[in-house]
C-alpha cells in the first residue's frame, strides 16, 4: 500500500478534479504490476497497474492481490469503471486503503466487488490514503475547495514595505519551492493591490508542471490589461461586482458586496469544480480567510535576516496549530493548520 501511496503522487498537478490514485498487483509476494492515474481523462491506477503486467506474468492476475490507494470507480465517466474490469481479469482480492467520498462511487465500487464474490479488505493506512487526496476529500465532504493560506515574512513580520515599492522577502531556493507548490494546486488567488504593485504572473515557470487557474480580485475592474496575469496564456478569472462574462481564457465573475467576498469566492470555485486554491496575497484578502474561519493550511516563509522595520504587518491568526518547520538557507518554512481541523 505504501507503494501505491508513492505511485499516486506522481499524479499531483496533473489528476485534479480526480483523485491521485496508485494500484499495484502482487502475486506469490511479488509485485507483477503497477500503475498510477497519470492524467485527467486518462486511463485509471487500475488500468495502467494490469496493463504493465508482462506477457510472461499475465497468466498468474487471477491468482494475484490488487491493491489500490483508493476503491476502484463504479460508474462510467471519462473512462470505464475500474471494479469491472478487476471482475473481468478475475483478480480473487482487492485490498484498498481508503474509500471514495465521490457519491457516484461512495461504497458502490466496494459492493460491485464483493458481488462478484471478490476478498475485498479496506482501511489499509486508510489516513494516509486520505491525506494524499486531501484535496477530493475536502471538497466532497465539505463542498468546498482545499484552501492554502501562503506569505512571506521579515524577521519582524512585515508582509510588504507599506509603498509602491515591492519587498523580496524570501530567497532563490524559497521562491523555487512556492513555483512547485503552485504546480500542485488547481487555482491561485491575488487581490487588486498585489496584481498591480507586484504584477505577478502566478505561474510555475521556475517548477516543472501546470500553471493553476489565477485569480484575482478586482471589484471595480481598475486593474491595467497590460499585466502579466491578463496575458491570456492561461485561464484567469476577475472576481468583480460590474459583470459576468467569459472571453478565451478570461473570466469575469460578479460577485456582490452584501455577502462576504471570501463565501462568493469558495462558493464560486465549487461551482466551477476547482478543488484546491493556494492564496498569495495581500495581507487584507488573507487576513479574510483566516477571519471567516475558511482555511485549511497556512504556508508560511520567514526571512531570518531581513528587517522592513516600517511596513504593512504579516496577517495574525485567531488560532492554529503549529505542524511543521524546515530552513531553507535562511528562510524558515513553518506550516499550521486550524486549531479545530
């Protein structure tokens, strides 16, 4: 199961809105097969796992044990339902580490199994199983996206200058590192003041993978079209309160001012199916989410050298629990999570 685990991940970025999902086959303690879902509409883990077995080997798949991070598909969608073909290759036993929250599977895969006569055990390192998908299970458990709070901080916790002039807090390696994560997120959002003082691309062009969709704030649509983020080289959505219309890559989402924004913006992004948001910026829109209580994970960088002295504070937290820290040269890394998760 371990090793499904490590297959499934080879699927970040590159799977959303499915889940990462790794299958091995195992016959006489011998791994015979493995895959991983490698690509939205693309074949599943299971497919790929009984289609790696050599021609020498295929002869033993009724007599082997699949496992399988995540319950085999029940239902047609982009592709076939992955329980039938464990039932057509007559595979006598399928141990899986987790259930599908999915309601078009949600236990309906394990049934078509054990219907099929098939040792079906699940639960192995079932936490683990849920925590590489995370992101699936936050959204169909809470209808909403898997939200990430990130910034960089000074050393005295200062998120930017105060001025128009921007602030480079964390260093060569921390800002490789922040282009990964973003390859591994569906979404990125920015507010009006960030995309015009920084103008930033919010892409992955110092990491290898997708760019997520970007997103920005910009209620009455004074941001200049000649930023970066408005180059139509990838999909971007304005949230605005003007208008509602969609154009090549470009979306404008109207939202109102009776509801706060941080609500419109998760509510908007699980109509769209967009199941993970990574936000950067300002403090303002950060300190919102934190305020409304609707986050998941904050990715934090300090600067264990640079002083701003006079600048605009680093966002604070009402409560939140400390989780991990790790240096890169002399920027910290600190991560935590709500109090009540």
């Amino acid at each position: 199961m371990r090793r499904c685990l490590q297959l499934a991940a080879l699927g970040a970025g590159y799977v959303a809105p499915n889940p990462m999902v790794g299958a091995v086959l195992v016959y006489n303690n011998k791994i015979i097969g493995e895959g991983y879902h490698q690509r939205f509409g693309e074949a599943h883990a299971e497919v790929n796992c009984i289609a790696s077995v050599e021609p020498a080997n295929r002869q033993y798949i009724p007599q082997s044990t699949l496992y399988v991070s995540l319950e085999p598909c029940a239902h047609h969608g982009k592709t076939p339902p992955c329980a039938d073909l464990i039932v057509r290759n007559k595979i006598p036993k399928v141990i899986i580490g987790c259930r599908d929250p999915f309601k078009q599977v949600d236990g309906k895969g394990i049934e078509k199994l054990n219907a099929a006569g098939i040792d079906v055990n699940v639960g192995i390192l079932e936490n683990e199983s849920k925590e590489i998908n995370k992101r699936f299970f936050t959204f169909h458990t809470k209808h909403r996206p898997y939200i990430i709070l990130k910034w960089a901080q000074t050393a005295d916790l200062k998120i930017s200058s105060g001025t128009d002039n921007r602030l480079l807090i964390s260093n060569e390696y921390s800002n490789r590192l922040v282009h990964k994560w973003r390859s591994e997120e569906a979404s990125i959002l920015v507010g009006t003041n960030t995309a015009v003082n920084d103008d930033p691309e919010l892409t992955t062009r110092l990491w290898i993978g997708p760019s997520p969709v970007r997103m920005i704030v910009d209620m009455d649509l004074r941001l200049p079209s000649w930023l970066k983020i408005f180059n139509q080289q990838v999909r971007t959505i304005v949230f605005n309160k003007i208008k509602h219309e969609e154009s090549g890559n470009l979306m404008y989402y109207q939202v109102t001012e009776d509801v706060p924004l941080v609500h419109q913006v998760v509510n908007a992004l699980y109509y769209l199916n967009i199941q993970s948001l990574i936000v950067e910026g300002g403090a303002k829109l950060l300190q919102s989410f934190i305020d409304e209580d609707i986050w998941d994970e904050a990715r934090i960088i300090t600067s264990t050298k640079m002083i701003a002295g006079i600048g605009l504070p680093a966002p604070q937290f009402n409560k939140s629990v400390f989780s991990a820290s790790s240096y890169l040269h002399d920027d910290r890394i600190q991560i935590f999570t709500p109090a009540h998760k």
